[in-house]
C-alpha cells in the first residue's frame, strides 16, 4: 500500500508502476512470444459447462486471421458494434478490431431496437456484429428494425457463424486484390473502443477509450490482485462492459492466465465452476456475489481454490464482504471507477484489512492523480471533508462521441475529468464514497448523502438490498425514501427499519418513506438506477408496497 500523511485531499500519481506505450494488439502479441502453448481462452456455456478451448498462440492465429478479413472490408478508425452475450467470439472481435485499428462499439444484448438504435446512430457505426438470439430476446429481429433507414450500417454479421462472417466480409470487400499482410500500425493513444456509459442518471453517452488506457489499467488491476500466470479467472461480468472486456480480458492476457468467459451468469453454475475448474479469481458486482452466496446456501460448493474476489460498480456492504471471506475462504477488494476512466480510478491491496475493506474503496491506481474537489469552487477540499471525485491521468478518455459539450462539462480545462461522484479522502489516501452529485438529498438545505444512510441499513440482518433516494417535497425540497429489497424468508417493519437508523443517524437522515421491493431497475452493468425508483414512485408505483408498521 501506499504510505501517506496527506493534509489536503489530493494525491499525485504514483511511480510504483509504468505507463507502457501499449496497444491491445501488441499486448496479445507479447504475451504469444512468451507462452504460446498457454491455455488462454475456455468457453462455458449457459448450462455452466466448459466448451472450445484455445491456447494464446490460437488466439492470435484467430484474432489475426479476422483481423485481416475486417482490414479487407472497413477502413482503419471505423466503428464496428458488437451485439452479443459473452462468447469467445466477442474476445476474437476485441482482439481483430484492435489489431485492424477499428474501433470497437460495445453494445448491451438485453437492448430493444431503439436502445440499439441509438448506439448504433450516435456511434457512427458501419456494421453490425451480433448473435441471432439470447435468453428470448430475438436480437436478429431487433436489429433489423433498429437498421430501418441507417444508411451508414452496411451489413449485419452472425457471430455464431464465423464462417459466413469471413465469407461476407470477403465477398463484399471493395478491396478485393489488395495485399492486406501487414495491418495498421496502430498507436497507443488511437481510441481502441466507444463504451457506452451505464446510465444510472439518465440516456448514455459513448465515452472513447485509448489502447492506452484500457491495456495499462487492465494491468495494474491483476498486478494488485497478485494475479500471475497460474491463475485461472472466471469472466461473467459484461463483456460490453469496461470490467468484462477490459480489466478481466485485457488483465488476464497480459499476465499469461486462463480466463474462462462465461455466456450467463446462474449463480449455481459459476459456483459449479468454481468448484470444477479450481477458479481462483473473481469479479462480480454485488448483486452477484450475494446471488452466489444465497446459491451456497441452498448447495454447498468446495470454494477453497479462490484467492482473491473483487467487487464493485455500487457500494459493497460489509457483511457481504465477511460472508464471501468467510464462505469463499479468499480475500477480498473492492475496486472504484466509471466507463469514462478505463474503468478503475481506486482499489484495495490484499493487505487491507476487512475494516479498510468495508468502510473504503482502496487508494489510487498508479500512474492516476485523484483530488476530492469543491462542487461550488472547483478547489481541493481539506482532507476528510467531501466533494467530488476528479481523476487526471492516462486513464482518461478521449471524450465523449460526438459530444463536445458533454466532453466540456466533464474534463475541465486542466484536464480533471469530474466523476460525477461525491466522496472523501483520509490523510492515508483512502477513500470513501458518499453518493452521486445528482443523488445528494438536499433537505432543508442541508446535504444528505445516500451512501452513508444505505451502510448503515446494510447492517440490518433483514436486509439484502437498499436503494435510498430523495423525494421531491414541497416543505422541506427533498425527503428521504428508501426502497429496500428484504433477506428471503425475512419481513420487516419501518418501527423497525427506523429504530435501527436512529441508533446511529440523527433524525433528518432517517428515511421517512420506506418501500419493499423484489428487484431493482439495474443497468446493464449491475448499477441501481436511482433515477428510475424516483420517477416510479412519483408516478404511484410503488403506493401498494410502502411498508407497513
């Protein structure tokens, strides 16, 4: 860990660690010249069971031979969507558009036509690559009528048929002729994908991502895992996602290991594998990992092969982190970070304790400055004292496609690029998050802070999932509303929930609105959209599930 003694919320970047002049491509091509017969790359299907297999040196042979036939269709620089579940196919794709210089458009496979409408308009797209289904969702129809009338989207290709991918690609080439044996050159600071943003407070933007910044950040994430080339990785996050396609696929094939891509994530399944595969590593986001222990409840799985599993993309509750510890018999981080900063801005070490582990979310990556900035001033505020989180370093984005003025609001004029997130930073460097800046509750002009209310009603034994929100009030501006997703088998009561809030939260921060809910609207990568439970409620969705009592 890093030693500090700060008196102001900022750090600079730390040396610990290089900014490789690294692309994807080249990163895939080192690690062939040192393991080339290393398992790289093992399909598990929607039953939990393993499938095709590659080493590294047949995973380059693939990506290569792809990445040829896309450089005989497409020009370098153009955008390819990719539409589909995690299949080894996405991690050819990856691979081949990064070796081609095209630029890789991640798309959702749960999205309905205008939602991939979208993507596919806003990112300039000139093909379509996607599965003709998935989990019912009939994506090959989907597309055809997101399609009606983009001129620019040339053709859709069939993931599942590789076959006739190349044979498309091939017939259609206005190249035909052209001696395509060496690709692109291709340079680190060349925008390697378009990751559309979660949307936890609104409609998506497509922040651009450097060569650069995903291999590097993909990087010293394992390093801080203490991954190394014996590890075997299970990957059921998004592959859509910065996390799936980036930290865990990039991460893993610098380091020379195993991952295992996972086409769903079935709690019993994974932990199957787990069990199968002698997994030692993991990412999930809470959702998950409490699905996963929920699973181990209902059937015991031999877990002691895991080392190491992380967690992230909304607040982790501490009894979450005992449980995986104590269930899974491993250690445990959490990581910090956005779409827009490739992902990870802050992530625990091993040698964290669990009390660092449940009240923070880690120090700075290396290589990344971080400042807790004033919301009204721009200026650093005092160690301790929240404000919001601001990154500068290799691991900024680009910008956002097409949206300057989007891109201006985010990246200030020295570079800081405004998280959008409010949180704290003690004098050793670790921080804390305390909500969204578009979350903060004000209430009677005072600020309230989400997180710090969620914690505490995580505490609660009866309690599985919560969700806190302000409400619009004509008296006091906002009150607080929570919706709270109970333990299988528990009830609660807001005498109750309040009781437990009062003996740790003064009287304005204890929610005076308390709903029970089954679910909770998520986005794609496994964020609770808070923006959806408010305006819900204002429509009278929930007036039959206020908790009683």
């Amino acid at each position: 860990m890093y030693e500090f003694q700060l008196t102001q919320s900022y750090i600079p970047a730390q040396q610990d660690d290089v900014v490789l002049e690294s692309t994807v491509g080249g990163c895939l091509r080192k690690t062939v010249s040192e393991t080339p017969d290393a398992p790289a790359l093992i399909e598990v299907t929607m039953e939990g069971e393993t499938a095709r297999r590659w080493t590294y040196a047949e995973l380059l042979k693939d990506s290569e031979e792809l990445a040829h036939a896309l450089a005989a269709r497409f020009e370098p620089g153009d955008h390819i969507t990719v539409w589909s579940p995690n299949i080894p196919e996405w991690v050819l794709m990856e691979y081949a558009c990064a070796l081609a210089g095209l630029v890789l458009v991640t798309a959702n496979p749960a999205y309905q036509a205008p939602e991939l409408r979208y993507v596919l308009e806003q990112s300039n797209s000139v093909a379509l690559f996607a599965v003709k289904s998935y989990r019912g969702n009939p994506m090959w129809d989907i597309a055809a009528e997101a399609m009606k009338g983009l001129g620019a989207v040339q053709e859709i290709f069939d993931l599942e048929d590789m076959e006739s991918v190349f044979s498309n690609l091939k017939k259609n080439s206005p190249k035909t002729g052209e001696s395509f044996s060496n690709l692109k050159k291709v340079s680190p600071d060349d925008a390697a994908q378009i990751q559309y943003t979660s949307g936890t407070t609104g409609f998506p933007k497509g922040a651009m991502l450097t060569h650069r910044g995903l291999t590097n950040n993909a990087r010293y994430f394992t390093r801080r895992t203490q991954s190394d080339k014996t590890s075997v990785w299970a990957n059921f996050m998004p592959m859509f996602h910065t996390s799936g396609c980036g930290m865990i696929t990039l991460g893993s094939m610098q380091i020379g290991c195993v991952m295992y891509i996972c086409k769903f994530f079935d709690p019993a399944a994974i932990l199957k594998l787990i069990e199968n595969e002698k997994v030692t590593a993991l990412l999930g986001v809470p959702t998950m990992l409490v699905a996963m222990m929920e699973a181990m409840e209902q059937e015991p799985r031999d877990m002691s092969s895991v080392t190491i599993a992380v967690s992230g993309g909304s607040m982790v509750a501490p009894d979450l982190v005992r449980s995986v510890c104590e269930g899974f018999g491993c250690d445990f981080e959490t990581v910090y970070g956005q779409t827009e900063t490739s992902p990870l801005v802050t992530q625990h070490h091993v040698s964290d304790s669990v009390e660092t582990i449940c009240s923070t979310i880690g120090q700075p990556m290396p290589q990344t400055e971080v400042s807790i900035r004033s919301v009204d001033d721009n200026e650093v505020v005092p160690i301790d004292a929240v404000g919001e989180i601001c990154v500068r370093g290799y691991c900024n984005m680009i910008g956002y496609h097409a949206n300057e003025e989007a891109t201006n609001e985010t990246i200030d004029k020295d570079g800081w690029l405004h998280t959008g997130d409010l949180g704290a930073m003690d004098a050793t460097g670790y921080l804390r998050i305390t909500g969204r800046v578009k979350e903060m509750i004000i209430r009677g002009g005072e600020n309230l802070f989400p997180a710090e209310i969620e914690n505490i009603l995580l505490e609660h034994p009866a309690v599985a999932e919560v969700a806190v929100v302000g409400i619009p009030d004509p008296k006091w501006g906002e009150i607080v509303a929570c919706f709270v997703r109970p333990e299988p088998g528990q009830e609660v009561t807001q005498t109750e929930l309040r009781r437990h809030c009062r003996e740790f939260l003064s009287p304005q921060k204890t929610p005076v609105i308390w709903c029970a809910v089954t679910g909770f609207p998520l986005t794609g990568s496994g964020k609770i959209q808070k923006f959806a439970l408010r305006d819900s409620y204002e429509a009278g969705d929930y007036d039959g599930l206020e908790i009683q009592g």
